[in-house]
C-alpha cells in the first residue's frame, strides 16, 4: 500500500538522481574534480624531487614512528573504554 499523507515521497526523476537533484551540485563536483587533478599534476614533479633526496628510513626510524602512534591508539582505546563507562 503507498504512503499517504505528509509522509508520502514525490518519486525522483532519473535524470534527477543522476545529476545529484541540482545541477549545481553536479558542477561543483565536476570543478572539485578538476582543482584536484590540477593539484596532483602541478606537485608530481615536487614528489618526484622529494623521493630522489630523501634518506632511506632505517630500522631504528620504523621504532621511533611506532612509539607515538601506539601512544595514541591507546589513547584512543582508553577514551572510548571510558565513554563506556559512563
């Protein structure tokens, strides 16, 4: 049985549902698009630099990293543990 009343739903157009309901909002996703490959593009040659100079990481630097990411993950833990609690 179809809704009736205030809670019944006009159906949407296809062409709607393919354009995102406003054809704003399809251009803004198309400009975003084209503002990111412009970005990659104009900072590939800097990455490319970047990975040349850089210094290899040892197994002493892999320690280093690990230590305040684990810090963090129990943070985290001990955060939502204590969200629990409550």
């Amino acid at each position: 049985k179809p809704a009736q009343g205030p809670q019944a739903v006009a159906p949407v157009a296809k062409s709607d549902r393919l354009l995102g309901g406003n054809p704003m909002d399809l251009f803004l996703k198309i400009a975003m698009a084209a503002i990111l490959i412009l970005l990659l593009v104009r900072l590939w040659p800097a990455y490319k630099q970047w990975q040349e100079r850089s210094t290899k990481a040892g197994a002493g630097y892999w320690a280093a990293a690990l230590l305040p990411l684990g810090a963090v993950v129990l943070l985290v833990i001990l955060l939502i543990l204590a969200m629990r609690a409550l």
